[in-house]
C-alpha cells in the first residue's frame, strides 16, 4: 500500500476567545474563519492519510476541522498552558495528531532521568490495512534562539567537526535552547531505537538541514565514536525520494532543497519527514510553499511554515 503523510505547523492556531503569549496577540472571528478555510483547503490539497500538527492551542476546534476534512481519528497527548494570572492568556503550544487509519494506542516517550520535553512528542500506534501497524510520532523540537554557539552546519562537515564545534557550548550551557533540543532529539532516538515495528517521525525540528540536532535524531555514530562510518536508525525522507529530472540544462547541478520556513529574508529547512529502514521506499515528497512565495513571513491567516508531504510504499 501507499501511505501519504505530512508535517503540518499551523502557526497559532488559537480560538478567538483566547490570547496567544500576550494579551495582545489573538484572532478577530473574521481572521479566525478565514485561517481555518485556508487549513482546509491545504488539508484538501495535500490529500493525506496522517498529518502531524505543530502550534496547536484549541485542539477541539482543530479536531471538529478534520473531522469536516475525513480525519475520525485524532489525539493530543499535552494542554497548552495557561498565564497564571490570566487564564485566558495561552503560554505554550501543543503538537496533535490526525488520522485516516484507527489510531490503536498512545504511548509515552521513554526519557532520561526525568527529562521534560519542551513539547510533550506523540507515539501513536497505527492500524493500517491487513493489520499492519505503524508507530508516528509528531514532534516540535526546542525553539532556536539564533545565538552564535547556534551554528549552521553543511553537507561538508563530519559529525566529528559537529560534536568538536559545539561541545564547549553544550559543557558551558551557552545555548540551553539547543542543550534542550538535542537532549530532546537523544530522548526519541532511544525511545525510537527500542521499537520493533516501522517508524515515521514528522516533525518541526527548529533546526536546519545538516544540523547536530538531526544526528542526534538519527546517527548511531553519534552515540559510539567507534563506528568508522555513519549508521542511520532514521532517514530523512527527503533524501530518498529521487526526483525525475527531464532535459537537464548542461550546467544543472542539482535541484535545492525548498525552504519551509523564513527569518529575515533567508530561507531555511526546519520542517521534516524521518523513516525507519523498513519504510525507505519514498514515492514522492513535495513542499506546499505557494503561500510562502507571496509572502516569506507567512501570515496568521495562514502560517509562517511551509506543509511537506511524502508518500511511502508500505511493504
């Protein structure tokens, strides 16, 4: 069979009756109606079987939308959490989960010594057809907070160099949001590592393409320095879909990877799709960035992020 899929950050995704971070910030009725169109329109575009949401706040009015969309499964695992002296005023976000297929359990996320999340992740178990079950777990990763020991990495750049870079950051708690974020990416890999069925992980990772959060995530070598060459529990979908390039220019070098996030006018990939080995078999992956291109900020009728979707072949 093939099973569509999608990480989904909604941006906000707030009741009119309620302010998000300040008592500033919160939706008219008319912007409120206007953004859960557009949510419906994407989720009609994308035609997925499970999508994972990132930026949830009413997680009733998300669950009544899918269920106007064909969704008759959906879980949240977490509440947002409220201003302690305004109770109308939302201070955290939540991560949901939406499905076409029987979601048979929720579990816990095994963590170390009584580690916290900055977002409590979802593990759900997944009914698909001839009873073949899945694990999916929707996440969104510690925000980053573009300091200098936040560093951008690339494709040239060994996990050795990596680990080198950052290590007097992460010893001297100069970047607690990325100290958190790998300890949050550790936390899934062994919870992810001790499953015997296949695994997808959607996520918004809050961190760019070659970053040490997606080794973390994904590398057994990030674990045991002895291994001579990278070993992979998870792979990023994206990397394994291999588009069809028709009548290539001479000088063609290779597609680029579309941004699904923007701050300050650059683009950047913080949105993500990782498989477990049984599921390496991508027949397509695309980037729902139409809004982005009218405006890289996105709106609030809308989101700042850009949907990715990927269908795979289930063995």
């Amino acid at each position: 069979m093939i099973l569509k899929v999608a990480t989904f950050n909604l941006f906000q995704f707030c009741n009119p009756n309620f302010y998000f971070y300040t008592k500033k910030d919160k939706f008219n009725p008319n912007d409120w109606e206007e953004k859960k169109l557009w949510i419906k329109q994407q989720i009609s575009k994308m035609n997925c079987d499970i999508i994972g949401f990132q930026e949830v706040f009413s997680s009733e009015d998300l669950k009544n939308l899918l269920k106007e969309c064909g969704f008759s499964y959906f879980k949240v695992v977490d509440s947002p959490k409220y201003n302690s002296k305004n109770p109308t005023v939302f201070i955290s976000t939540t991560v949901a989960i939406a499905s076409k297929f029987p979601i048979i359990s929720i579990e816990k996320v095994q963590r170390k010594d009584g580690f916290h999340f900055a977002r409590e992740p979802i593990k759900a178990k997944i009914q698909l057809q001839d009873k073949k079950e899945i694990y999916f777990y929707v996440t969104h990763l510690k925000s980053n907070r573009l300091n200098e020991f936040e560093y951008i990495f690339t494709q040239n750049d060994s996990l050795e160099d990596k680990l080198k870079k950052v290590e007097i950051a992460l010893k001297n708690n100069y970047s607690l949001s990325l100290k958190q974020r790998i300890n949050e990416a550790k936390n899934l890999f062994f919870d992810i590592k001790s499953s015997k069925i296949s695994t997808i992980l959607v996520c918004d990772l809050n961190d760019k393409e070659f970053s040490i959060t997606i080794d973390a995530l994904t590398n057994f070598k990030f674990y045991n320095k002895n291994l001579k060459e990278n070993s992979y529990l998870l792979f990023d979908a994206y990397n394994l879909f291999k588009p069809k390039i028709y009548n290539p220019h001479p000088e063609f070098k290779g597609l680029k990877r579309t941004s699904t996030s923007y701050f300050a006018g650059k683009g950047n990939v913080l949105d993500y799709i990782f498989v477990s080995k049984e599921l390496k078999k991508i027949i397509s992956y695309k980037v729902f960035d139409e809004h982005l291109q009218k405006n890289q900020n996105g709106s609030l009728k809308q989101s700042d992020h850009a949907q990715v979707v990927c269908e795979i072949e289930i063995f």
